[in-house]
C-alpha cells in the first residue's frame, strides 16, 4: 500500500485504454496511485476516446479492478457525440459502431436508422458517426460513405488508430474504421474526442477546477496529452500504453507509479 500524500493537484483526468489499463489487466502501479489520489482529497474523472461501452460498463470495468470508481465519474467519446448532436440538432444518425455509442445517441433523443450490427439503410441520416467497430464489414462503409455523399455531416468519435491490449498488443482503433471511411467519402470527419477539449472542458466546468489546479494523464501524445494541452491543463505522458518515448520536455514517467 502507497503510503498517502497530499496530491499536487486538485483534479486529476485519466484516460483509461493504455494509461489504467491494457485490456482487462491494470498498468503497473495504477489501482494504488488513483486510489491514493482520491484519499488524499483530489477529484478524479477517467476520460476514453474508446465509445464501444456505457458509462456504466466502464465503471464496473474499472471496479472490477480495484479502482474506487463510479459511472458519473466516466467520460466517453460516445458522450461527447451524442452532445454534439443535440447542439447541431441532429435528429437522424447513420451509426458506425457498437452499443454504447447506439446507447449514448439514443439517449439523447436522435434515431438511428441502423440500429445493431445492420449496415443497410434505406433513408437519408442527417449525420453518420463513427467509432470503433469491431464488426465492420464492407458493406457498411459504402453505405456510410453513400449516406455522406447523400449530404450527411461526418463525425467521429477519434482518431486513435489503435488500442492497447494485455501483454504489450495492439488492436486497430476507431481512427482504422474513420480513416477507410474518409478516403472512400473524400470527407474530413469532425472530431468530437481527444483530441479536442470539448470533455476535459466539460469536466472543469462541472467540477469547477481551473485548469491550472488540473492534471492530464494519458499514454497517446496526439490525442490525451494534445487535449489536456488545449484545455490548458498540465499533462504528464505514461509509457505504459502506446507512447514508447516523451517529447522534449513533456512531464512523463514508466506508468502511474511517478505521478508528479
């Protein structure tokens, strides 16, 4: 057991893939570090580019492991879509992923017209979102890529173009499947996750933490800490997921066990 310190900052934000976990293993270090700085008084919130589960998923996922976590606590890219929808008034999505982006959309009020691992649809959407997905096939690009060319607006979820598994692996990410669907459409998607700052932005207005009190932590330079840096929190690098070195000058450590 760490023994328990004063954080250095108030908010801690987390990515989750890579950072506090590779698949269904912990990163060396993580459970006792996070766990530690909730003890010591700081506010914790874990953020994924990663729409394939619910909220709530992620959070038993995460307690399974040790981690004192709940689901008001998560933030997912599938949010941050299904936010983007209501501001831009989208009632209809052509869907190009799996449950927990179908439930977050859902649940906003906008229809999805291919609801389930179903590519055909027969009516226009107003917009096609997409995120991982496991189970894409060809059919369900042309028919994205038809549903864009049809005028739909393009969102995606990230570009992560893979997602760390156990024993060091790598899976294709979202930005695999938004990449196949760009080039086809010859169509720039809009980017709703990391790194945009749109989520870590929402977390620091719920909390009511500046962004000098708040620390990103993530495994991807592009994405996590590109995020942090454009919501002006200070950002530390772990190696313990995609990243294999630091920039120059970039806060970083091994994993989480040299958390500033």
């Amino acid at each position: 057991m760490l023994k328990v310190r004063a954080p250095s900052y108030r908010l801690y934000i987390f990515d989750m893939d890579g950072t506090l976990f590779r698949g269904r293993e912990p990163t060396p270090g993580a459970v006792a570090a996070v766990n530690e700085i909730e003890r010591g008084g700081a506010i914790v919130r874990y953020v994924t580019n990663n729409s394939s589960s619910t909220r709530d998923l992620y959070a038993a996922k995460l307690a399974s492991m040790g981690f004192a976590a709940h689901a008001d606590q998560v933030y997912s890219s599938a949010r941050a879509a299904a936010d983007w929808i209501v501001a831009h008034g989208i009632e209809s999505v052509f869907l190009v992923g799996e449950s927990g982006l179908e439930a977050e959309i859902c649940a906003v009020g906008a229809r999805v017209l291919n609801p389930g691992p179903i590519p055909g649809c027969a009516t226009g959407a107003d917009a096609v979102v997409a995120g991982i997905c496991r189970g894409i096939t060809y059919d369900w690009i042309a028919e994205a890529m038809r549903q864009i060319m049809r005028g739909a607006q393009f969102v995606a979820t990230n570009p992560d173009a893979t997602y760390p598994l156990e024993g060091g692996r790598l899976e294709p990410g979202a930005g695999a499947i938004v990449s196949a669907i760009q080039t086809c459409s010859s169509t720039s998607p809009i980017v709703v996750g990391k790194p945009d700052p749109y989520l870590i932005e929402i977390i620091l207005q719920e909390t009511g933490i500046a962004p000098g009190e708040c620390l990103v932590v993530g495994d991807r330079v592009d994405t996590d800490i590109e995020a942090g840096r454009r919501a002006g929190c200070s950002t530390h690098l772990v190696l313990c997921g995609v990243a294999t070195e630091a920039p120059h000058g970039q806060s970083w450590s091994n994993d989480l066990t040299g958390l500033p």
